[in-house]
C-alpha cells in the first residue's frame, strides 16, 4: 500500500465520485462490523481478495517502519485458517463485541482500486464483567473493486496502544 496519498482535484467529478466510493467503504464496513459482532468469524475471509493480507500493528512499530505484527495473514489460506482456529479450536471465555468505525476517508482510487482510511474501537463485554474498549486505532486499506462491490486486498489496523489484553480473540 502506498504511504503518499494523491491530492484529489476538487472538481465536481471528483467530488461525486469520493461521495460514492465513501459510500461504498461505508457500506462495507457496516457488514464487515456486522459479521464480526455476530460472531460469524468464518465469514471473516469473505472480505479479502485471494492474495488479501491483513495486519494488526502497534502503532510505534508502524510510526518507525517496523514490521512486526501482533496478528498477521497473507493470502486466503492464512485468512481461512486463522477464522477455523476461533471459531473451532481456541478456547475462550463467552463475550460480546462491538465494532464501531468512523470517520472514513476515501484518499485514492482508480477504476480497479480504492485506498481509504477510518478509525475504530472495539468494545468488549465479557458475560459477567463491564465492558471495556478492547482496542482503538485506525484502518488502512486498499481495496479491490469488483464490479460495485469491495474487498480487502490489504488491511492494516494501526493500534494505538502498545497495552493489550493477553486474548485477542476476534480481529479488529
């Protein structure tokens, strides 16, 4: 994913067009929170393209270039094996979670690819304890367009703590 984010001409064309494909995003997150609130964690890799690569980075580690990741896939075989570990081999006391994601920005594009940022919490509730934020910090993605319809080809989540609890159990 390119770091530089091209300036995008104020003309109306453009204007229009960065108000649908913000749109686009928006609608695929709502599903994307969706599925992961329900806990339909093997739905999880129907979001990525077949090379997708999801990253969830401490956001010192991504402010200095480094490249460790506390949870990373590359490909649909990873993807597919890191949902079948949750949501059958992982042992992990019942919880809820919520997905809130905002302020989505749409800060490339061309006829094939759409490169957006927007940040998000998760918030977590354990059945017998208060709900905590699980974590913050924000997405980067570029996705893939497919016809009208939107995939993952690489998402970064950029965390902003360096504090996390010992289980992530579903990604952010």
């Amino acid at each position: 994913m390119q770091n530089a984010e091209r300036i995008i001409s104020n003309s109306a064309p453009d204007r229009a067009r960065l108000r649908e494909l913000r749109w686009l995003v928006e609608e695929f997150h709502f599903e994307y929170a969706a599925v992961l609130d329900r806990c339909e964690i093997e739905r999880w890799p129907d979001f990525f393209t077949e090379d997708g690569v999801y990253r969830l980075v401490a956001r010192d580690n991504a402010d200095a270039g480094l490249p460790l990741s506390l949870m990373s896939c590359d490909g649909m075989g990873m993807l597919k094996d890191r949902a079948y570990a949750i949501a059958h081999t992982e042992m992990f006391a019942p919880r809820y979670i919520k997905h809130l994601i905002s302020n989505i920005r749409v800060t490339d594009y061309d006829a094939r690819t759409v490169t957006a940022s927007a940040n998000y919490i998760v918030l977590e509730t354990l059945i017998d304890e208060p709900t905590q934020i699980l974590q913050a910090g924000t997405y980067h993605d570029l996705f893939a367009m497919e016809g009208d319809k939107l995939l993952i080809k690489e998402r970064r989540c950029v965390y902003d703590t360096v504090l996390v609890p010992n289980c992530i159990v579903f990604p952010p």
